[in-house]
C-alpha cells in the first residue's frame, strides 16, 4: 500500500461493513506494498505498488542485474511470507486471495502472469479492480532517461558500475534526486517475472489457472486526461502514434473513434470547441479508456473464459462521481 491511513485505502470501512454483515474481516496493513485480511476462511490480500524509483527503477544496467521490477518481486515475497506464516494468526494459507485496485489492480495481472504463468499456490483466487497495464513495457527509452537523470544528480553518472554507485549514495540525497526527477515509472518486461508482454503470455496460456473477478468504472480515463482545447486531429493522432502503432493502425483508430461528441465519454457530457475541455476531449476518454481499461479486463476475461476457468466482470457506475467529476 502507498499508505494505509488514506481513507480510501484503509481497510477500516471494510472490517466496520464487514461486522455489520456479520461476516467480520480481521484486516493488518503492511504499508507501501500490501494490506492482508481475514474474511471468515479467506485472506485477502489488497496491493498498491512500491513507490516510483525505489520500487520500478529500470534501465539496461537494473536489467542486468536482475533488480527489475522490485515493486512486484516485494509482493511476491509478501505472498510466500504469508503462506509461511498466516497460519500461526488463525489463517488458512490455502485460502488467499489477492486484490489490487489500480495500479495494485494491473500488479494483480502481473501475479497472474509472473514467470509464465508458474503457480507457486500463493493463492486460490484473484480479485483486480480498474486494473490497467502499460503498452510499453518493453521500451527502456523513457525509463532509461530517468535512470541517467537519477544518476546524473547524485554524482554516478561516470561511474563504471551506476548501479553501486547508486547505493552508496544517502538516503535522503538519492530521494531527493527520484522526487525532483519527471518521469513515470511502471513494470518492465525483465524476461523473469515478467517474460513478455501479456498479451502473449495470455494467448499462449501462460498464466495462473485460478478463479478471477475483474472488472472497471464507467469513463475511467476521465481520471487521467487533461482538457487541452487545442487538440486536433493531428494532436490526436500523433498521440496515438507516440504509443506504438503505425500510420495504418493509426489511421483505423482514427476512424472507429471519431470526433462525434455522442459517441464519445463520458456519455452525458457535451463538449465543443467553446468549452474549457475542447472538443475532442470525448474523443481522448474514449479511446483512453478502452486502450488503458476495457481492453486489459476483456483481455484476461477472454483468456480465462477460452482455458475453462472461472471468471467474473464487473461495470462499476457511480451517478454521483459522474455529475461532480464528468458534467
């Protein structure tokens, strides 16, 4: 977990439900990587990834030293310690399910891949919510130039190992340097726990053959797209461009996502050249969402459905959220 005494990642409102419904959670926290509860015979167990550098650097040098993806291999770790232990506080490692939302929610996918698809039986079930995954996770560019950022400003940069040179730095000196560095930070694929891209691993049928419940928000990219009234159809295509797809692919998306405010998200929103978000800001939540949500949960319920186990999708929709955050 990044932090447990956020409200909306405590677990205190479950176990407060949970006791209502005479059905008690007996819920620990371990901050900035997991939350395990006790759920009548189940341990649930909700992930929210490491944070930024400490948990997801990378970059050819972090590769070579197999240190990629730290964030995931803490969780995996986590697993084993519960298997090994949960039982001496009542539990039943037999019956663990993981739940992630968000972040924690793609991580679960991650899991359910890890080292193609190996089941390690650190768990019975899965449960992902709004969980999402990179389309580039096999470019080391962007990561690469946050790592020779890092470096750079901690003095490592000509150094012949960067990476010792990196732990030796203080604490303190080499957080500052991650905190004052832009860039983003996510899972790379290292050929261990993360072998390939999943599309591959889930097409072949390399993942964990257990149960699955997953599921996304209606408009969910409206979280993650900001307004931009000078979008164009060549901003927008560049864009999409920018993550991989060619002139071709490009030119199709183009034209199953046209620029037609009714058919764009969210769905009761009316945009126009006029308004603060643009006109094409319907156009950009559309395609972010099915491209970052929609497409990663149709993906693994497709795979699960086609290998026989039990899967389980959900469309969370809050009137609510729509009116204060989409209207």
């Amino acid at each position: 977990m990044d932090y447990s005494a956020n409200g909306v990642y405590n677990l205190s409102f479950m176990v407060n439900q949970s006791v209502a419904m005479k059905k008690p959670i007996v819920a620990v926290s371990l901050d900035c990587e997991l939350l395990l509860s006790k759920l009548q015979d189940e341990r649930l167990i909700f992930f929210k990834d490491r944070l930024s550098a400490w948990g997801w650097l990378a970059s050819q040098d972090v590769l070579d030293a197999g240190v990629a993806n730290l964030g995931l291999k803490d969780q995996y770790l986590a697993l084993q310690f519960i298997q090994e232990n949960i039982a001496a506080f009542g539990g039943d490692p037999k019956k663990v399910v993981v739940f992630g939302e968000s972040a924690g929610g793609g991580n679960i996918g991650y899991l359910a891949t890890a080292y193609g698809g190996r089941d390690d039986g650190l768990f019975r079930g899965m449960i992902a919510e709004s969980g999402a995954e990179g389309n580039m996770i096999k470019n080391l560019s962007a990561p690469t130039e946050v790592y020779n950022d890092i470096t750079a400003k901690v003095g490592c940069a000509n150094a012949t190992d960067r990476l010792a040179c990196l732990r030796t730095v203080p604490f303190a000196e080499l957080n500052e340097a991650i905190n004052s560095t832009t860039g983003s930070y996510r899972p790379i694929v290292d050929g261990d726990l993360i072998p390939d891209y999943s599309s591959v691993m889930l097409a072949k049928g390399q993942f964990i053959k257990k149960p699955f419940l997953l599921g996304t928000n209606s408009d969910e990219a409206t979280l993650f797209t900001s307004p931009a009234a000078n979008n164009t159809d060549e901003t927008i295509a560049a864009s999409i461009r920018a993550q991989g797809p060619d002139a071709n692919s490009t030119a199709t998306l183009m034209e199953l996502y046209p620029n037609i405010d009714v058919l764009g998200l969210p769905g009761a929103y009316r945009a126009s050249a006029s308004t603060p978000s643009g006109s094409q800001y319907k156009r950009i939540i559309a395609l972010t969402t099915d491209q970052g949500f929609l497409s990663w949960r149709r993906l693994r319920t497709d795979a699960w459905a086609k290998a026989g186990i039990p899967t389980y999708s959900y469309h969370f929709d809050s009137p609510w959220f729509a009116r204060k955050f989409c209207i």
